[in-house]
C-alpha cells in the first residue's frame, strides 16, 4: 500500500494533479488524463476498469468517491477520503465480492475509534450499493450490521438562549438570525454571497447536498442585504469579521466560542439548524421543516429533530 496523500485528498488512487493537469500514475508512469476534473476521472475509470485491482474494496471506495465528487461539498469529499483511508489496509488485496457481514462485523468490533468506525461502515455500505448496480456484488454485505453505540446529542436551544447568543453576536448576531430563520448549515452561510440575492428573496444551493432553496424574503434576511449593502467594492460574501475578511472555519469558531462565553449559553453553532428544523416542525409540520432543511426524506428530518421535542400526551382520564 502506498503512503497517505497529504494533499489533494479527495482523489482516488493512482491519480496525482500537477501544474494544473491530472495524471494516472502507476510504477512510475505519469500518464496525463485531462486538465478538467471531470474528464480526468472518466479516463481514470476506463484505465481502472483494465487493472488488476479493477474490483477491489479499495477501488470500489475510489469509484463511489469519484463518482459523487462533483455533487458534494470539499469538506465531505475530504472526510470520505479519510474514511477510505482507514478502511483500506483493512480489506487490501480482497475484492469486494469476497467480502462477508462476518468481515464487517469485525472490522467494527477491532476499530478502537467507534463513531468513526460507524461512518467507515456507511461509507462502506453506500459504496456496495452503487456496485450492485454494475453486477460487482449481488448483496451489500453491510446490511443488517448494527453500528455502535453512540451518545445522541439532543441539545435544544431555548427561544431565550437564542435570543442572548444574537445580543452577544456583535459581527455574528445577523449571521445567527439568518440561520435560525433559514435553518443553514454554518458552511452554506459564510460562504452566502451579495449575488444570492434576488428580487424574490436568498437563492441558496446547499454545498453538502446540491439542493436549491428560494428561501422568501424576511425581517432576517432583509436585515443581511442591508449589512452588506455596504461593503468595499469586490468584497462578495454577505458575512464578513471584523477586518472586513471573509470567515474562514477556524476564525468562525473562534469567534462564536467568544460569542457562546458573553451570552452564557453553551451549545454549538449546529444546534441553531437543529432548533430551527425543531420549532419549523413542532409549529408548522414535518413536511415543512424537510423543506426548510433541503433532506431528501421525511425520515432524516426526523431523525434530526427526534430527541429534541418535548412529546405531551394527554392521559387517557
């Protein structure tokens, strides 16, 4: 097995980007693929396709990550590729039809990073997946494992503790109102530009899922158009710190573990979409609150939001 890549994480083996082209490199061989990505890869399949690894684990993850690259945002191709990462040593030389649900099973049970092992195992199984189509398997041998146990956070923040975080907000305190109205990750907020804006309202196309939202105009949002009303010329994003510099994630946590220590509430920025897609559901329905989060099923909002609403039942006498 060759070494970890420290750079240009989200591609798959055998392929290196250098000077602004992707190459397919195999015992020393550059053989140069295309300039465009999306090219790139197709030519990368065809030669994997011919390989003595053509259906491996290891290849198999490569593809599946290949395949949805374009669709997902860089941090989730990154994570991917860790994840792959770790599962390769673990199944290298097997092909993926070898593979059992005893195989599975102890790979979970030998990782010593469980939350990790359970995102390795679904990485796994959404893989198999997409190869059951191409007739490399005919069953996901993933299927009917359990993952292990994890400690659920179901943290609900207050309409009081929302209203201290956005008192405390100084450069964030529009940001947090957006979120909560919107129900945005933190990743598709700073990343909002003047542009998104339209005489309909905020269109936004979700970096981790490529869904696209108009969400209609409200007192929140109209109050972000009005901050970056202002803004130097050039300058695209609609959130901005205090230089005047677009956040970065590092500078954004920063800043909110100032903002969560002035306004005495602890929680993470997450728990601001996690009780919006609470109240949006416990006020108005599930089907709104699926909407408002752009989830591709009823059952992932409910899973989101489970946990985080008081159930009242009204006794029977």
């Amino acid at each position: 097995m060759g070494r970890r890549r420290k750079t240009n994480k989200h591609l798959p083996q055998r392929m290196q980007l250098k000077h602004g082209a992707y190459y397919y490199v195999h015992k020393n061989k550059w053989t140069k693929l295309s300039d465009d990505y999306s090219l790139a890869i197709k030519k990368w399949a065809e030669i994997e396709s011919t390989s003595d690894r053509a259906r491996s684990v290891s290849a198999m993850l490569d593809k599946y990550i290949a395949k949805h690259g374009d669709r997902l945002a860089p941090k989730t191709i990154q994570g991917y590729s860790m994840s792959a990462e770790n599962i390769k040593p673990a199944f290298a030389g097997i092909n993926a039809e070898e593979v059992t649900p005893a195989m599975i099973a102890e790979y979970r049970d030998n990782r010593s990073a469980k939350t990790a092992a359970n995102r390795e195992i679904a990485l796994l199984s959404a893989a198999f997946n997409d190869v059951i189509e191409l007739g490399w398997v005919t069953v996901n041998p993933c299927r009917g494992i359990k993952k292990n146990p994890t400690k659920k956070i179901d943290r609900y923040v207050t309409d009081e503790e929302l209203e201290e975080l956005i008192k405390h907000g100084k450069q964030l305190a529009v940001l947090i109102e957006v979120g909560y109205s919107t129900g945005l990750r933190k990743s598709d907020l700073i990343n909002l530009k003047i542009g998104d804006f339209t005489d309909e309202g905020l269109v936004v196309t979700n970096r981790k899922t490529g869904y696209k939202h108009l969400f209609e105009w409200s007192p929140a949002l109209r109050k972000a158009k009005m901050q970056s009303k202002y803004r130097p010329f050039g300058l695209e994003r609609v959130f901005v710190n205090t230089k005047g510099k677009p956040w970065t994630e590092s500078s954004f946590n920063t800043s909110w573990r100032r903002v969560k220590d002035r306004a005495e509430v602890e929680c993470r920025f997450h728990d601001i979409r996690a009780k919006a897609l609470t109240d949006a559901k416990k006020k108005i329905g599930i089907e709104y609150a699926q909407e408002l989060a752009g989830h591709g099923s009823v059952t992932t909002t409910e899973v989101y939001t489970k946990g985080r609403l008081e159930n009242r039942v009204k006794p029977l006498r």
